[in-house]
C-alpha cells in the first residue's frame, strides 16, 4: 500500500515538473506554480490514506485486517493488545516482538487519544490498521527524544497498528473450556 503511495507522489512529482515548463518551454508564474503544488499535496494526501479505510467518530482513518469474534471491551476494564507504532518510516515501539501484551484500562489516558478512542469499537480478536492524525497523536508538542524512543515532530501522522488479545474477567475460564475432569 504505501509503495503505491510514493509511486503517485513520483508521477504527480513528474506532472509537476511538467507542468513547470509548459507552454513552449517558458516557465510557470509563481502563483501557477504554487496551485499546482498543492494539487500536488492534496493527491499525496488522499493516496496516503489506504483506500478501504474507514473513519471512527473521533476522526481516526482505520483499516480491518483481521476480524475478532469475541466480547467488545468497556471503558474502566482491563484489556490486553498488542500493537506496532510507527512515524513515517520510524518505528516507536513494536509490542508484537514480545513476549507479553500490554495491559493497560480502557480509557486511562495510558495510550494515544485516536487509540484510546477506538479501541472500545473494536472486539476480541479484531486487528486494526490505525492512521492516527497528529492532534489525536501527540499534539502540537510533539515528543522530545528520549533513551530509545525518537523524537515526534509536533502534529505528527501516527500509524499504529492494534490487536485486542485479552480481555481479562470476560474471556472464558479454562474449566468452562474443558470441563471439569473431577465429575
């Protein structure tokens, strides 16, 4: 998908440039330079985004990847994910290289807000392709760099990528699972 999207942004990079010295070779005025620009930007934008996106109340363009069947979480419960985030090219953190999920209550303000926001639309099981826009990010302040984590431009595009992989006190408990062995 985003291979995709830098071959649109070349070939708008291409007309642009054609563009630039149309008309027998004579140069664009600054003003039609300009407009052509940011038709230029508006089509990177749009080919950003992937195509079979959707968009959560808040704001958040997701993609489905993997469908879950189990309980929706609740706001205030203890859910277990797994996730990737990255800005750009920049991975900021990758929970799915370890060996534990990361547990963390719904709605603690513990995770980024477009996440925080999306999250209780998801189910068990569901895994979602996030394109978090910068001021349900990090904000106008970004992220100061810190001992192995990189700096975050203000209002920075997050792509974060979740799985809900537990939801502790609403999954089924073992002995209903496999019965109980004594009977």
């Amino acid at each position: 998908m985003r291979c995709v999207s830098i071959l649109s942004f070349i070939a708008l990079c291409v007309s642009m440039a054609q563009a630039w010295t149309s008309n027998n070779g004579a140069q664009l005025s600054r003003q039609d330079m300009l407009k052509t620009m940011g038709g230029v930007a508006a089509g990177w934008m749009l080919t950003s985004i992937p195509s079979g996106a959707e968009t959560t109340p808040a704001g958040v363009p997701y993609e489905v990847i993997k469908k879950g069947d189990g309980p929706k979480p609740e706001v205030g419960e203890l859910i277990a994910i797994r996730f990737a985030a990255f800005n750009g090219s920049n991975k900021i953190d990758d929970i799915f290289e370890t060996p534990e999920p990361y547990y963390t209550r719904l709605g603690s303000g513990g995770l980024l807000k477009g996440v925080e926001t999306t999250l209780p639309l998801m189910v068990l099981g569901d895994r979602w392709k996030l394109t978090i826009p910068g001021e349900l990010a990090f904000g106008q302040q970004g992220r100061k760099a810190s001992a192995g984590k990189p700096r975050i431009q203000p209002n920075a595009e997050i792509i974060f990528d979740v799985e809900i992989v537990g939801l502790p006190g609403k999954e089924p408990e073992l002995i209903d699972l496999i019965g109980n062995v004594d009977e």
